[in-house]
C-alpha cells in the first residue's frame, strides 16, 4: 500500500515540476512560496513547521525567493527576532497560475472515482493523516 501511495505523489511531482520549473522556480520554492501566498502573513518557522520541512531548507530557499523578488521579509513588531513572510505583487503573478497545481492534478485523477468514492477518499485521507500525526507525536 505505502507503495502505491508513494507512486501517487511521484505522479503529482512528476506532473508539476514541468510547469514550476518553467517559473523559474523549483519545487521547494513554490511549495514555500504557495503557502504563504494561500496564509498570508507568517513566519520562517510557521512555514516550516506547516510544510514539515527542515529549517534550514526554508531559510535557503527563501532567501533564492528573496533574491527573485517574489517574497518579501519584515521584522515582526511583536517580537523582533523574527521576520513576517509576504509574498511581493511579482510573486503573485509568477505563482498565481500554479498555485493550485496539485488540486488540479489530483482533480484529472479523481475522474477515476465517482464523487462518492471522491468524498470516501477525502474522508479516509483526513483520518489516516490524523492517525498518523498520533502516532508521529508517540514517537517523538
């Protein structure tokens, strides 16, 4: 089974990198920069924490989307050790076109399903993530 779900999420990177790299961009970037373009304002380490993924990846790759100018950082006045993430108006133009390319991927594979297998799906994935994020918690 984890076989064929990893699979699956081959299939979606396989599917997008082609159109984020032609952005300019790569995956790491654009996961990055979609998320604080869909949350607003948040910090390095929100988006680290939301998208799992090391600290020092994210300081990295924000400073590539820094330099590209689609993101820009501010001290945040509550606490000024860290900064307030905003994607700039250039960001958005870049992303907004891809910024839902996952959802439309897994929307052409979901025309396998019928839209109560769909909604099935949907419930099964929220539970098993749930499950899962119980037992990640116990390992720690």
């Amino acid at each position: 089974m984890f076989t064929t779900l990893y699979a699956l999420i081959q299939c979606a990177k396989s599917y997008s990198h082609r159109q984020i790299r032609q952005m300019g961009i790569t995956d790491t970037e654009h996961l990055i920069c979609a998320f604080v373009y869909g949350h607003g304002d948040v910090s390095q380490d929100d988006v680290a924490a939301a998208l799992q993924m090391d600290k020092t990846t994210v300081a990295k790759a924000l400073v590539s989307l820094e330099g590209k100018g689609h993101i820009t950082r501010r001290p945040n006045p509550e606490n000024r050790r860290k900064n307030i993430l905003s994607v700039t108006q250039a960001g958005k133009e870049k992303i907004s076109h891809v910024v839902h390319i996952y959802d439309d991927w897994l929307n052409l594979v979901y025309q396998a399903l019928s839209d109560g297998e769909q909604q099935q799906f949907q419930s099964y994935c929220r539970r098993l993530l749930e499950r899962a994020e119980q037992v990640n918690k116990g390992a720690e």
